[in-house]
C-alpha cells in the first residue's frame, strides 16, 4: 500500500479488500456515521496539511490569493461532504428517507426537483440568494424519489466487490470524494489510485482515511498509467470509476491506437469490467443580451474569465467558449472588459502536464487569437461549426467567442441549439442573464433550461458551485455510452444518495451586495470567494474550512468581514 508500481502492491491492495468487504459488509449504518464523523474531524485536523501539499503541486505563493482556490476545492470540499453524508446515513439508520422534510418541487416537463441550496441557516447566510436543485429523470414522483434515496446504504450489508478509483490530477478533493461516493452510493470498498500529480498529498489523504484504512475497506495506491491499467485489469475488480479526459477513458476501455478503433467498431471493449465516469468537454458561457451598466459589464465579465481561469483552466468543467448575441449594442464593451479581466487576473503556473503543448496548438489553430498575460489566450468571432476549439477539450488558459446573429428569445433558442449540437461535452454549461431579461423571457427561459442537455446548469452562477455543493449531483448529462462516452457515465457527489438524477441547476445573484439590493435583487452575498479577482480568497477559503469545521456562530463575523473585504 502507498508505494510505487509494482504487480506485488496492487495484488496485496485487492487482497486486503476482498477481506475489507466483509468488514464492510458488518459495519452497521450507525457506524458507518461514526466513520464519516471521524473523517470529518481528521479532515479539519489536517487541513492545512493538505492546502500546504496542494499549494506545492501548483505552484503558488503562500501569500497569493488564490490559495484560497485550494482550501475551498480541498478541505472545504471534504468537510461538507462527510457532514451531508453523515446526515443522510443517520436519517437511514432512523428509518426515514434523507429527503424526509425537504419539500420538494417540480420543473419543467414533468419532473421533480430536490431542493439541494439553501439548506439551513448557515446556507442562506453565507450564500445568500444562491439557489440548487436537483432534477430528477421526467416522470419519477415525489413518492418514489424518496422511497429509493440512499441507493445501496438502503440494504448496507449488500456489498458490491471492490471499486477501483482513478483519481483525478486537478482538483485536489476529487480523488477522496470519489472514494466516498464507491462507498455509500455503490458499498463498494474502494482501490484509490492518485493520479502521479497529487501523489504529495498521499500522506494527508492516509492520515485523513485511517479509518477506513484500519477497516480495510480503502487501501491508496501511487504509480502511472500502467499502475491504472494493471488494477482496472485485475480479476478482483468489479467495477471502474474513472475522472480525467474522454481520450484516457477510450485508451482504458477500447485500447490505443488501430487495435483500439478496431475494438471500438466491433463493439468488443479490451475492459470487460463495468465503467463510469466523469471527463470533460467545451463548456459554454451563454451571455443574454440586455441592458447592463458599466459595473455589471465589469463583475460579469470577471465572472466569464473567473470560469475559464479558475485552477488555471485545469478544470473540466471551465468555460471555454462564449456565446454572445452579435447585434448586441454592449457586445464591444463587454468583450474588451473580458479582455480586460483576463490579462489582470494573477498570473500562474502552468503545472498540469501538457498544458503548454495545448496552449501552442490552439495558437497554430488560430493564428489571429490574442495572447493575454501568461500564457493565456482568447480567439474571437470563432465560426460556430467545424473549428477544433468548439471539439477539443483544451484544459488549459484558452478562450473563445462565438456570435450568434439573433437577438431576444430567438437568441437564447439558438443558443441552446449551438451547445446542444455543436459542442463537444456535456458535464456544465453557464448562463448569464440579468434579471429582467429572464423575467421578459419568462416560460421561453424554463423551457430553454430544460433544453440543455448538460448535467449541470448555472444560472448567474459557475456551475463549479454545484461541485461544492455536496448534496448536487455531479457528472454528465445521462444518455451516454461507452463509444460515445462524452462527459462520460454516472455522477458522483449526490449527498441525498438520490437515483434516477437527471441534472443539477444553480442560480445566483446578477449583481454582488450592495448593488444586489439597488437593482431589487434579495441577496446579500459580495463578490464570490472563487472569483480569480477576489484579494481575500486566501483568507476567506480558509475561514469557510474553519467554519464547516465546526459550524460555530463565533467565527461568522469574522469570516462576513474578510468576504466583503474581497
């Protein structure tokens, strides 16, 4: 366990598992909310561990303000996943739904939604006037979303075998969520391999999950790709979840190269164990046109650069093409604004392997784009069919623009029509509206949400909120398959452990506080933390860890002061 590759350490790590089951199996629902509750508090314990360790993987400065990315998307992360989990095991372990007392609505085209944000007070304080629900798949009700909420925590001592886990490089709670999410969405013990960016991080995971580890329903393992392809390979596996991109997923299923097309068109994949996954794609920013002022070009505009910049572009759910109406008057403006927002963005490393390689084909690609700070780049007026940054997912610095030449409601439909069929991916897609635009938009605005067939939608938001937020579903658009994986298969995250998900969708405020509340908008919230433009990000992510590691009302002013500060 925890070293390098070698076939001995992976055969122990199964070894220890298949006995980990049967443990697993025993482990009673009270107890299973007991280890969530520890990992909670060891999570807390080692969290500046872990942002330490995350910050040397990229890069940063102790003192930059975009450490605070790295407590929010790390610890922070991890805390309000074992809580949400925690709560929803302990309703089970009382015989009720973890949906029981959540009054549950309804959206477009007869379906349910599930309430995900706000949830409690600290919710409506912290992030006020942001809103989620989950929507579940047209035609399952009320009665049976919370009948079948807690999936295979319903029969605990059903156990599934044993999971294998890639992790992902990027973001660094990906890898133990994903653990957890085998666990108790799936009671499969789990066989987590970090991707060999996140092997610093190994010890804070090991100290984190001794629980489990102890139990022997987790072992961790280090090591490459042939690592990852000897355990997705062994006989003891019986299921694969992977996060990373379309490509690495089709090497694992179908194989490299003409032997793995040939597999691909005869239909016979080189892995035979079932797989699913989260990967990435062209994420779309949908900018409405309106009447915006000169402040709302600005924040909107660091609101488009923060979803590409975020992590430096290494997301797979970063924007990467804007859609923009060409007739709208305020069109110049904004664009120059974007322009504007990304060149004074703190600059960064490029840590993620390839991503300079990738930066330099989309220059070839286009050989007009603009080059704004390190290592960034922006390609206007992008045709809206046949043109490789609407296929490819870049995962680096690399922005486009496309124009529609429509206008009101029209624009929105075409809209969607464009990101529905034209661009590759499905996991997130944004939208940017001011408030009375949508109101005049009205039924044509719902029906334009139910139309994106993306698993995710944000609405004034990122839809990177929805990954914080643990009780959100997180993954494709459902409807995939292994030849055309896409976004890939499944979710992940889904703290209501709710089955028959369909998409999450989040919306915020146009306008920070206080011109929120000028414009008649009832929220309270400043400008975000995960803003890239944000000075008191560091301070802030950190106070927000502090806070959810405990939940103590002492800490709350000192946490709203460094939030308004940024």
């Amino acid at each position: 366990m925890g070293t390098t590759f070698d076939e001995t350490t992976i055969d122990d790590a199964v070894a220890d598992l298949a006995a980990g089951e049967k443990a697993w199996a025993q482990t009673s629902l009270g107890k299973r909310g007991e280890l969530l509750d520890l990992i909670h508090r060891r999570t807390a314990r080692f969290a500046e561990d872990w942002v330490r360790a995350a910050r040397t993987i990229k890069g940063l400065d102790a003192g930059s303000p975009l450490v605070g990315e790295e407590w929010m998307s790390g610890p922070l992360a991890m805390l309000q996943a074992t809580a949400a989990l925690s709560a929803t095991v302990s309703a089970l372990d009382k015989g009720r739904s973890p949906i029981d007392g959540i009054s549950l609505g309804s959206a477009p085209g007869d379906r349910v939604a599930v309430p995900i944000l706000p949830l409690d007070i600290y919710d409506r304080l912290l992030l006020s006037g942001f809103r989620g629900e989950v929507w579940l798949r047209p035609g399952v009700d009320a009665d049976t979303a919370r009948r079948r909420a807690g999936l295979a925590q319903l029969d605990p001592t059903a156990t599934g075998g044993i999971g294998a886990v890639l992790g992902a490089g990027n973001i660094t709670s990906i890898p133990p969520l994903d653990a957890l999410y085998e666990l108790f969405a799936h009671n499969r013990v789990v066989a987590l391999k970090l991707n060999p960016v996140t092997d610093p991080l190994f010890t804070v995971f090991e100290m984190i999950f001794a629980p489990l580890l102890e139990l022997g329903v987790l072992r961790i393992l280090l090591g490459g790709a042939e690592a990852g392809g000897y355990l997705v390979g062994h006989p003891g596996i019986a299921h694969v979840h992977m996060t990373g991109s379309a490509q690495t997923h089709d090497a694992i299923v179908w194989g490299r190269g003409a032997d793995g097309e040939k597999r691909r068109k005869s239909g016979e994949p080189l892995l035979r164990t079932p797989i699913t996954s989260e990967l990435g794609g062209v994420s779309p920013t949908i900018v409405l046109p309106g009447d915006w002022s000169e402040a709302d070009l600005r924040f909107q505009a660091e609101h488009v650069a923060t979803q590409r910049l975020h992590n430096n572009g290494y997301n797979c759910v970063a924007t990467q093409t804007v859609v923009i109406a060409r007739d709208w008057p305020q069109k110049r403006r904004f664009l120059d604004e974007l322009r504007t927002a990304l060149e004074l963005a703190p600059q960064r490393a490029a840590y993620y392997p390839g991503s300079d390689g990738r930066v330099a084909d989309a220059l070839a690609a286009y050989p007009g784009a603009e080059r704004l700070g390190q290592g960034r780049v922006l390609v206007s007026d992008l045709p809206r069919t046949g043109t490789p940054l609407l296929r490819t997912e870049y995962f680096s610095p690399v922005l486009g623009v496309v124009e529609l030449p429509y206008s009101g409601g029209d624009f929105l439909a075409r809209a969607v029509d464009f990101a529905n069929t034209e661009l590759t991916g499905t996991l997130g897609a944004n939208i940017i509206a001011e408030p009375t635009t949508i109101a005049r938009l009205g039924i044509a605005f719902d029906r334009a949400l139910e139309r994106l067939r993306y698993g995710t939608i944000a609405v004034n938001a990122w839809t990177g909120l929805a990954f914080l937020t643990p009780r959100a579903a997180w993954g494709a658009f459902p409807g995939h398959t292994l030849d055309d994986v896409q976004s890939g298969i499944g979710v992940v995250h889904n703290a209501f452990l709710l089955d028959d998900v369909e998409r999450t969708v989040v919306r915020g405020p146009f306008r920070p506080a206080p011109r929120s509340l000028f414009a008649g908008e009832l929220a309270l919230s400043p400008k975000p933390p995960w803003f890239v433009t944000n000075t008191t990000a560091a301070q802030t992510g950190r106070k927000l860890t502090e806070f959810y590691a405990g939940s103590e009302p002492v800490r709350l002013p000192g946490l709203f002061l460094s939030a308004f500060r940024g």
